[in-house]
C-alpha cells in the first residue's frame, strides 16, 4: 500500500491512475481494533488477564483438572479458557470474553455459580496453596485481585457487547459476496451502534443483564455468580465507568474513521467509490420519472475516471449512457425480485443483455474486481513485480 514503492504504486505507475486501492477490508478492520487495545488502558488489562487465565490452564493440566473438578462440585459445566490472541483478533477477543462471563440459560445472575466465580475460587486456592510455585501464585494473586472489582467485571460485560458488534461487522466484511454499498452501510450502521453504547446499554446484552442484576441489589458489595465484588458500579452513569466506555468507544470509531476514509465520512463530499453505489438497484427510486435520471451524473464521473481502460476495452463510451438508461426500467420492470449476484450474473453471461448493454456492464465489472479477493490480487501482483 506504499505511495511509492508499494504494489498499489507500481500498478498505478504501469496501467494509469485510474486504479482504486482497496486495503483488505476485515484486515483494516483488525488494524482499526488493535489500535484500541494499544490505547486504552482499561481494554489492555482485561486483555492480559484474559490471557494469564488462558495461560494458567494452557500450560497445567493439573490446574485443569482442578478448575473442572471444581465446576462439577458447585454443578457448573466448564468450559476451557479460550486465548485472545490469534491471527484475527476480533474473533479471539470476542470468544474469549463470551468463555469468560458464561452464564446458564435460567440461572440467577446473582446468586448462581458459574464459569466467572469458578475461576474466581480456582484462582483464591491456587493464591493460598502452598504447593504451587511462587509464579503461579503471584499471577493467581493478580487474576483474584481485578475479577473482585465490580468495575472490571462490569467492564468485561460492556467489553462483550462492544465486541459483538465489531465481530460481526468482521464477519459481514469477510464475505465472498460482498457489494460496496453493503460494506459501506454496514461500517455505518456499526459506528452508530457504537456511538449508542455511549448513552444505553445494548438491548438484550450482557452489559444490561448485570447492571439490572446489580439494580436490584442493596448494599456496597454486589453478588455476581454467588461471589460478592468489591465496589458498587450499577450503571454506565457511574464516573469511572462512563469514562472507560466513552473512551473505549470514541477511539473505536475514531479508528474506524480514519482507516476507512471515505467510506464512513460524513462531509458529503461525493468519490469515485460513492459513485459506483448507483449500480445497485436497491437505491433505485420507485417513480419512473424520478428513474430516468438517475444516477446520471455518477455515471459520467466513473466514465470520466475510467475513460483510460473502458476504452482499451473497446467500449463506446458516448452509448453507455444511453445504455444505463435502458438497464434502469429493464431492472425495475422485470427484474427486481433478483438478488445483486444473480441479477450480475444474468447480465454478464446472458444474450441478449450481455449484447445490448456490454458498454454500460463494463463499469459493473470494474466494480466485481474491486471487490473481489484482494489478497489474490496481491499475491499476483506482488509475484508479477518480484519475479
């Protein structure tokens, strides 16, 4: 992605400026995410606990067998600690958290065990044991220490649904069928979901589960799992709390934002990549005056853009627009019951529409290899250029 030494630089140096260059969407997503954990301290620490308790049952089987041997006595099914850290981050966090604040359908959150309070009780044995090495204490000490503060196990829960709804915009992102205006609407539909988490609690979430919880508590200690926690934070009104959440959701979307660049701004200010969301008939208008000139002046600029490969290609370019006019009432009168790949798929292998509308579908081509897999494209381009 280098300005000028980087692959994107060699193609637009060899075949014109007219290419695009698309980083890898879930990648620039897991490099967005990263850049929460790097600066908000609050994220980094249940980051590395996470891992110390993934870390203590890893490497010994016999503190495994403790903690399961453990769960059976208080009826608690178990599951393995599962490890943050992997090749996609998001997925690895978000599973890890889910693993961590387990809860059974129909329990009590309050006063009925489950995985939290059992390696809340593991971990206070393996601090007093004596037969465990002075590493594992010290790290059993730790674990102990942050999962009786209420404000870190409320956080962990906030920290949950943050990441369920990164997780699946990760997801939505990885998919081979992806369009541009899908992956744009979905980048903004998750930014202001986030920006929501601010001021409520997610519907249904975990985070809404515990402080109803806590709500219905009295008293300065709260009871989570059977276990009480030191501290009483019930609400995102809380300071400490507040402040963690607000900054762990502004630098979310700030990082968002900045390594999404267009696709997520809000100026108004219309691109090259705007305009080829023209080319899905979802945004199409109902009334057939209203069709008529639509998008027309989107087309103009994608022609003006790719004038350079539309015409190597052989296109006509003073026909595509008339061409777009027909495509328009084709779709809307006889074909808006299609899916976006299905209808793609009719028009570029089917006579006659291949035929009669071959100027105006090279533009949709264009767009197919902007979204296609783009780590093949490197791949291609980096052996093309390193021999």
């Amino acid at each position: 992605m280098g300005t000028r030494g980087g692959v994107i630089a060699h193609l637009q140096s060899e075949a014109g400026s007219h290419i695009i260059p698309i980083h890898c969407m879930p990648h620039r997503l897991e490099l967005a995410i990263l850049t929460l954990q790097k600066t908000e301290p609050k994220v980094a620490v249940v980051y590395d606990l996470l891992h110390l308790i993934w870390k203590t049952y890893h490497f010994s089987g016999k503190s495994k067998r403790e903690l399961y041997n453990l769960g059976q006595e208080l009826g608690v099914d178990i599951c393995s600690p599962s490890s943050v850290k992997g090749t996609r981050w998001i997925p690895h966090i978000h599973r890890a958290l889910k693993v961590f604040l387990r809860h059974g359908q129909g329990k009590d959150l309050a006063s009925d065990p489950d995985q939290y309070s059992v390696v809340l009780q593991h971990m206070e044995h393996l601090a007093a044991s004596a037969s465990t090495s002075s590493e594992v204490q010290g790290r059993a000490k730790k674990i102990k220490m942050k999962m009786e503060s209420t404000l870190f196990c409320v956080f962990c829960h906030f920290l949950c649904d943050l990441f369920e709804e990164l997780a699946t915009l990760s997801l939505t992102l990885q998919k081979n069928d992806l369009i541009l205006p899908q992956a744009t609407s979905e980048l903004k539909k998750t930014v202001t979901r986030l920006e929501a988490l601010k001021i409520n609690p997610k519907p249904g979430g975990l985070l809404e589960k515990v402080q109803t919880s806590f709500a219905q508590q009295r008293g300065d200690e709260m009871s989570f799992q059977g276990m009480k926690l030191k501290g009483n934070v019930t609400c995102l009104k809380h300071p400490q709390l507040k402040r963690h959440v607000e900054a762990a959701i502004s630098i979310s979307v700030d990082a968002i934002k900045a390594r999404f660049g267009g696709l997520v701004k809000n100026e108004g200010i219309q691109t090259i990549l705007d305009s080829f969301r023209v080319l899905n008939p979802d945004t199409w208008p109902e009334e057939q005056a209203n069709l008529l000139t639509f998008g027309d002046d989107s087309i103009a600029d994608l022609v003006k853009h790719f004038e350079k490969p539309l015409t190597e290609a052989g296109c006509k370019i003073a026909t595509i627009q008339d061409e777009w006019q027909g495509l328009k009432i084709l779709v809307s009168q006889n074909f808006r019951d299609k899916t976006y790949s299905g209808l793609r798929e009719m028009l570029l292998t089917k006579d006659p529409y291949k035929q009669d509308y071959k100027n105006i579908l090279e533009l949709v081509q264009i767009r197919c290899a902007m979204m296609c897999d783009r780590d093949l494209m490197r791949r291609c381009a980096w052996t093309h250029y390193c021999g």
